[in-house]
C-alpha cells in the first residue's frame, strides 16, 4: 500500500508545482491570496502594504449638550445589529449626537472604508482641476496616461471616469474568484492591469459602475500632481479638514500605488468630515478646499442613461437619493460603509460595519433607506436642543 500512496503524492507534488508555474506565467498567482482569506473584509489592514495620509493639527468635533440622550427607534436598533454594525454617528448643526461602538472599535478604530473612497478620489480631483494640475474635465485621459491612447480609449475624458461611463471592458463580480475587480483588490502592480483595459462601448452615454474608472483617475491625479495619492490626500484633505487621526492607505505592493477605488483605513469621526466638506459646499473654515461650483456637479446625476432609463443616483463618485422627500448624498463601500448627507436638515450620518442590505429588483440596497428614515424620524428638525458644549 505504501507504494501506491508515494506515487499518489509524487503526483500530486508535480500537479502542485505546474499549477504555480501556470499562475506565475499568467499572472494568477494572487488566486491564492483570494483563496487564503475568501472574502474582504475591514480588517484586512495588516493584509496589504500601507502609505499614511498624515494628519495635521485635529479639530474635535462639537458635542451636542444632547449627546447619546436619545433612544434609537426598535427598527433602527435591529438594523444596525442585523448588519454587524461597529460605528454608528450622528452629527446635526455640526455637533455629534448620538455615537456608538460595537464590538472592540472605538472612537480612533481603524476599519476599511470600501468604495467610499471613491468619494474621496473625486474630490481630489475637483481640487486638481481647481489648482489647474488638471486643465479639464473633459480632456482625455490620455494626456495623462499614455496607455489610454488607443483609437478608442482615447476618446475617454476625465469626466467619464468620474461619472462612471468610461464604457471599458471590466467584471465587477465581487464573488467571483476570476474577475478583474478581484484581481484588482489582491494582485500586486494594478499599472498593469490598467493597461490591459479596453474600450468596449462608447464613453460618456451609459452609467456603469466600474472600480477601475477610479483607479484610473487615481493614477491620473499620481501624474497630474507629482505626489502620490495619499501624499495629495493629506496636503489637499485630510490636514485641511483638521482629521484628529491619520489614516492608511492600503498600496498594491510596497512603496507602490494606492488601492484607490476602496481601502482607505480610518474612522466615524474622520470620515464624517467629507460629508461636512461637501454639507458646506466645498468650505471648511475661511477656506474653500473644493470650488462650490464643483461640489454642486458632484452631487447633481449626470447626463446618463441607467439601464435604459435617466440616471438618477450617481454624479461625481457620489451616490445620490431621496427619502422622506429630502435630497441626500452619499458615500458608500460594500459592507455597508456609509457616510449619509441629509443637506435640508444639516445633519451628516456615518455607519461602518461587516454587511450591508441586500438588493432590490431594481438594485437598490434595502438597509439605505431604513438608516435614513430612522435618522430623519430622530433628529429632523424642528429642533431646539442642537446646542454646543463649550
């Protein structure tokens, strides 16, 4: 018997060894990675290299006299603990009013913001146009990046990018080992996956949300400005809104480029301050940070079909609704990262977590609306008790 059993395993030793040989020489080889830890997750800090978004001198925020006084409603209550929540924030009038934690996090937790960097990416980008690094949104990103210079992809501008219509061959299949979003999230040098990128329809005529069109404006921002991402992150955004933390920003590969369509590693409080941002339309003190004008086309859908109908929920890497009859924008990444803005109400809602809702047939996430309501039934006006500690 034991001579069948050392074959069987001489066998197995050669499969083994050409199936590594196979991954390498097709650049597959981070299939295992994927198949070592299955699935994102916040935690996957430790997972990847990291570049800092360094912090400059932090601005707490206010906290309301109100603080943690109120009572969640049942429903609100369920759906944060349904979903695995780990932070839930409430700020109106610019003071917090309601926080809480789960789990181990806390106040300066790191956990993964998902795809609400994207949000992120899209300001930078309006600051790069504003200081001219940028000459317009409607250049072709192939001034930028001579890899998207071929008779069809030359014709992609910035603006289709940021509207998610590059109409470029991409597979944003999260649960499928195979797909290029996949790929980009565990693979080392995205560069060269960015190169293998296709025109497949026309640009700027369909939405179609797409992780690589933000990559792409990440590396257009990477030579536009001469700094890395994280670099222009913290001089343009993160020192300017006086974030208390610094933040991570997870890398492809050591001192290479930054995961910048997801995996941005900071906290409620840090991240509620874009939504402030973009509450007071581009301004933060005496200073605008963002051109008005540009966070006014950020938040306003773009000129898009959707499906075959208008689009109706998505601008500048934001994602756009309506509840309650209240116009909102937001943030949002795949496990039900959230930074909400309710602008008729003043109020900005941050909630992190493991899950998100599920969809709707029309593709809508069923938890969105029930943290917006919930929210808007608690702390919409009219309100008399936002008042400040000193």
């Amino acid at each position: 018997m034991a001579a069948p059993k050392r074959k069987l395993w001489k066998i197995l030793l050669v499969a083994f060894i050409l199936l590594n040989i196979l991954l390498y020489a097709t650049g597959k080889i981070y299939y295992y990675k994927a198949l070592i830890y299955n699935y994102v997750d916040i935690d996957d800090l430790d997972l990847f290299p990291t570049r800092e978004i360094a912090a400059g001198t932090g601005e707490p925020w206010n906290i309301g006299t109100d603080y943690n006084k109120t009572k969640l409603t049942p429903l609100l209550e369920e759906t944060l603990n349904k979903y695995k929540s780990i932070a839930f924030l409430v700020i109106k009038n610019d003071s917090i009013r309601y926080e809480q934690y789960w789990e181990n996090y806390g106040e300066t937790s790191l956990s993964n913001s998902f795809s609400m960097a994207k949000s992120f990416v899209g300001t930078l980008t309006g600051i790069a146009l504003a200081e001219g690094k940028i000459k317009s949104l409607d250049e072709p990103v192939c001034n930028y990046l001579k890899w998207m210079c071929g008779e069809k992809e030359s014709k992609i501008t910035i603006r289709d990018l940021l509207t998610m219509s590059s109409g470029l061959n991409w597979d944003e299949g999260y649960a499928s080992l195979t797909s290029e979003v996949t790929r980009l999230y565990y693979d080392k040098h995205l560069d060269k996956q960015m190169m293998d990128l296709k025109a497949a329809v026309e640009p700027g005529k369909e939405y179609n949300y797409m992780s690589c069109n933000t990559e792409l404006l990440a590396f257009v921002l990477r030579e536009a400005t001469g700094l890395t991402v994280s670099e222009y992150a913290s001089e343009k955004l993160w020192k300017p809104m006086h974030a208390e933390q610094p933040a991570q920003w997870s890398l492809d590969e050591e001192g290479g480029m930054e995961k910048a369509y997801c995996c941005i590693y900071s906290n409620a409080r840090d991240f509620a301050r874009l939504g402030k941002l973009f509450l007071q339309k581009g301004r933060w003190g005496d200073t605008q940070v963002v051109p008005e004008s540009y966070v006014n086309e950020s938040l306003t859908a773009a000129a898009l079909t959707d499906n075959g109908k208008p689009n109706k929920i998505y601008g500048y890497q934001w994602w756009l609704t309506r509840v309650r009859n209240e116009d909102v924008f937001y943030a949002r990444g795949i496990l039900g990262q959230y930074i909400f803005v309710i602008p008729s109400q003043n109020i900005i809602c941050v909630r992190l977590g493991h899950k998100r809702g599920e969809k709707d047939p029309d593709g809508e996430l069923l938890d969105v609306p029930v943290y917006l309501e919930e929210v808007m039934k608690l702390f919409a006006s009219p309100d008399t008790s936002a008042t400040v500690l000193n």
